[in-house]
C-alpha cells in the first residue's frame, strides 16, 4: 500500500520487545565466540558455561565472578 500526502501511519509498540545483546567470550573457553544475552540476569559466569567452561590453563581468580 502506498502512503499519500496528509496519511497518519500508526505503530504499536510491543511491550515484550527488546533489542538482542551479543557479548565476545574470548580467551581460555572451550568455545569463544558470540553469544547472545538470554536474559537481563545473565551474568559472566552464565556465558562461560553456555561457552563450554574454562580450560586447564585458564585463571580464574583473575576473573573475579568465575571461579568454581
């Protein structure tokens, strides 16, 4: 449908809507990459489960929030 001169377009907005958030899991994971946020609660040591956990050559006291 094409829009004419003077039409007034009306959009809804969805409550339930929010962006999709991505973070980069790098360095001493099984599997670094891009993961997605799955919720506002996700927290650092949420993506390095869903990430395959640490290696044996990780620290993880040098992260602060991830150590078993």
């Amino acid at each position: 449908m094409a829009l004419k001169a003077f039409d007034n377009v009306l959009i809804l907005k969805q409550p339930e809507f929010d962006f999709q958030r991505t973070v980069v899991v790098a360095g001493e994971v099984r599997y670094p990459g891009t993961y997605s946020l799955r919720t506002k609660t996700d927290r650092l040591a949420d993506l390095v489960t869903r990430a395959g956990g640490l290696t044996a050559r990780a620290y993880p006291e040098g992260s602060g929030s991830c150590a078993p």
